[in-house]
C-alpha cells in the first residue's frame, strides 16, 4: 500500500506534516493542500498538538512549487482546474499565517513557489546550508502568488522587487537577510529540533505570524498557548547557529539605487548602467523573462506593500492568477521550461514597449 502525499502525525505534543512525493521533490496537489488544510483545522482544536512542523520527504526539498503541468493544460484548454487548486492553496497560506498554535517550517533544500506559501508564512521559519529559496515565476508567464506579493512588499529595501523581478534562488543568508527566513540549523540537526519540540518541558507560544484578516473579514490575532517550560520560539532559537555568509545584505545599495520607482524598463536601464556587474547580470537575467510578467509582478509587489493584510494580498494575487491563466505567456512559459525544455519562450508581447497598459489594468481589476 502507498503512502499518502502527507504524512501526518503526532508525538508529545508536536504535530509533524511530511510533504511526501519525494520523486516531484514534493511539488504541491490538490490533494496535499486539502489534507493539509483539514489536519491542520484538527489540530488547531486538538488539546494533544501544541506545535506543528513543516518538513518534506527526501533529499531535495521542502518543495519545489505546484504541478506546473496541470497549470499548461488548463492554460492550454481552457480548463478551471488551476482556479480551484490556487483559491484553496491560498487558503492554506491564510491558515498557516493565522495558525494559533506556532508552526516552525523546515525549509531544507529547494523551496520554490508553492513551497514558499507552506513555509514563509509560518512562525519559526528554518533555513539549512541546504536551502535554495525562490519565486520564479516571472519566467513562466506568472506572478509571485502564495502571499508572495505580501512577503516580497515587506523585505527590506528593495530586495524584495530585486527576486520577483529576477526570479533568483538565494541561500539560507540571504533567505534570512530578505525576511524569508527566521533561522539557521545545519541540515544534520533536524532530529535534534524534533527532540526538543516533543521533550516534557516544551510547550507552544503565541502563534501566527501576524494579524490577517479572516474570510468574514475580521481579524483574527494569534493565539497565545499555557505559559510554562520552553517555548517553540525559545526551542528553535536556543538550537539555531550562524549561517554561511550570504550576498543580498553587502549588495544592499545598487539593489535599493536600481530597483526604486514603477517603471520595469528604468529599472533595467539603470541596472544595466550600474557599474556593480552583479547588477548588469541582474539587467541581462530581467529581459529574459515574461514582459507582461515583469510589468504585473511589479505592481503587485508595489500595490502589496499599500494593503492592509496578507489576506487581501492574497485576494489580489488570485484575480492575477486567473487573468493570467488566460493570457498566453502562461502556457509558452511552462513549455519551454517544462514540456518541451527548450529555454526559448517566444512572449506575447515580445518586449516590454508593446505591453498594453489596459491588460494590466484588466489583470488587477479581476
């Protein structure tokens, strides 16, 4: 008999939630969000779970995005079934954010896309030597969704444009410099945290990681447990060590210098002028990806930082996400990164002069 794709269970108090398709380096399905969705509803009302963990199965990852070729054929055909996976998705991030009880993400390995909204949202974030974080959607014809908008809004500076607009995978560093992160353990001591998270003396702190505004629109606070032992947040703090050195914190000033303003095409001008050849790579890797994709993404990064909560950051990324479901870059994206590997996108339109400024504004009107 096989394993189910997530594999829960329950240990002295933690609840452990193995993403288990270690072969898709645990790329996320309608399925595993909505087990997702309903284990963690139980034990948010269980008095036997008092912190949840986040991992996933195998060497490669935590997990490496959504089923992309699902997406390709409902971009293909016309079919509504991405629209059902990402509303629920998001509903998952929106959970996971708002969670009462504290949920620590182990964020091992590649961690992309879909992988970001199952672990940057939660409250005790752990990066590993291993990690490799990334929002690449601006290469597939996308936007960075699953509360991306929202976390990428509220990096420092202007780090945060710098990886939607490049799609670049950082390291454990820079994961923390950028806010994705909350801490560094080396890959080895994931026994040790689960020991530590299940002795008698531990128990759960405040969850969430901040106020979001609830379905019915109010807002729902985190939730704070029975005071006594150790807290997760003290737990993963007392284990947590000084990650390899990163890149983004010296690279802070040609970052912020270049990617200031609204304007995608002045952004690539100046990285392109800037002396700093980190930034002229940056330039040459940006005029690769999606034009539309380049223009949305950056107004959804900008527009993010303007609303009140995750909860309507989320809101917006999925009338983005539907609107870009039916534009074609979508689909030409997934197949030359996907389907047929060729790297050779042919995007419509072909640069960023011929995008129409009416599409945008129809994508954000929903």
């Amino acid at each position: 008999m096989s394993e189910p794709p997530v594999i829960a269970r329950v240990t002295n108090g933690l609840g452990r939630l193995t993403l288990n398709r270690p072969a898709a380096i645990n790329a996320l399905t309608a399925e595993m969000v909505g087990l997702l969705r309903r284990t963690l509803a139980e034990w948010a009302e269980s008095d036997t779970v008092r912190t949840v963990l986040i991992d996933g199965a195998g060497p490669r990852g935590l997990c490496a995005g959504g089923d992309l070729r699902a997406m390709h054929a409902d971009a293909v055909s016309g079919g509504t079934g991405s629209l059902d996976f990402w509303a629920e998705e998001y509903r998952l991030n929106a959970d996971i954010a708002a969670y009462p009880k504290p949920v620590v993400s182990w964020m091992d390995g590649l961690v992309m896309g879909g992988g970001i909204g199952v672990s940057a949202h939660a409250a005790l974030r752990i990066v590993t030597e291993r990690s490799r974080l990334a929002m690449p959607e601006v290469g597939i014809g996308f936007h960075p969704d699953v509360g991306g908008s929202w976390l990428l809004a509220h990096a420092p500076g202007e780090i945060g444009t710098h990886l939607a607009l490049t799609g670049g995978t950082i390291g454990a560093a820079d994961a923390l410099t950028a806010g994705l992160a909350d801490h560094f353990l080396p890959a080895g001591r994931l026994p040790d945290l689960i020991a530590a998270l299940t002795a008698d003396g531990a128990v759960a702190s405040a969850g969430g990681r901040s106020p979001v505004t609830s379905p019915a629109g109010s807002v729902t606070a985190p939730m704070a447990e029975a005071v006594g032992g150790q807290d997760a947040a003290h737990v993963v703090a007392s284990l947590a060590a000084d990650p390899p050195p990163g890149v983004l914190g010296t690279a802070r000033g040609w970052i912020d210098e270049c990617y200031a303003g609204d304007d995608v095409a002045m952004i690539i001008e100046r990285l392109a002028g800037h002396p700093s050849p980190d930034a002229q790579a940056a330039a040459k890797e940006i005029v690769t990806k999606s034009p539309m994709s380049l223009v949305v993404a950056l107004r959804s990064v900008r527009s993010a930082a303007r609303l009140p909560g995750l909860r309507a950051a989320l809101d917006q990324e999925y009338r983005l996400s539907a609107a870009l479901l039916r534009l074609p870059d979508l689909a030409e994206g997934i197949r030359a990164q996907i389907i047929d590997k060729d790297r050779r996108p042919r995007w419509q339109p072909a640069s960023l002069a011929e995008v129409d400024p009416a599409v945008v504004e129809a994508c954000f009107a929903g």
